[in-house]
C-alpha cells in the first residue's frame, strides 16, 4: 500500500472517530443539587466514573453522593451474584436504581 493510500486512510479514520463517540447526555444528579451531564464510563465499588465534554479524562464520583442518575444509553451492568442485565438506567427519588432490560 501505497504511502499517500495510508495517509488519507489515516486521516479518514481520524476524522470519523467523532461521529463514533456517544453523546454526553447522561444526567448526574448529586445530593447537594448540583447537576453534571457527561458519558456515564463505569461504576466500580462506590464510585461512578463519568467524562465530560470539558475535562480531559474522566471525574470519580463517590456513588453514595448520587441522588438521582438518568441515560438514554445501553449499558451492560453484573450483579452481586454474578448476573448479568441489559438496558438503561433510571434511578427513583427513594435512592433505589432501576433498570429497564431491552
């Protein structure tokens, strides 16, 4: 393959990872009222880990801090006991989080 060939692949490809990206439309809500819209990436042992359009890299959030979490996006999420559910996230004004399967 040709050098100017892997060149404009190159760029082709650079150009299109945005359009790959998800929105950053998932809504945190703490319990102290603020609100952070970002990318839910993961939720690990007490601790949410969302990035932001405006910070580089992603921000850790103590999950007991969380009020109310809400997304669009499929997620796949493993229970305690190993299971596994498919489907977004919702969570209820009593603090108990909900999933819808799909």
């Amino acid at each position: 393959m040709s050098l100017l060939v892997r060149i404009i692949l190159g760029a082709a490809l650079l150009l299109a990872a945005p359009l790959i990206a998800r929105d950053h439309t998932d809504l945190i809500v703490m319990f102290n009222g603020d609100r952070i819209t970002g990318e839910i990436k993961g939720l690990n042992p007490g601790v949410l880990r969302v990035d932001l359009d405006y910070v580089d890299g992603a921000i850790s959030v103590q999950w007991s801090k969380v009020k109310h979490v809400e997304s669009t996006q499929l997620f796949i999420l493993q229970a305690q006991d190993g299971s596994f559910y498919t489907g977004t996230l919702a969570s209820t004004p009593s603090g108990t989080g909900t999933i819808e399967n799909r």
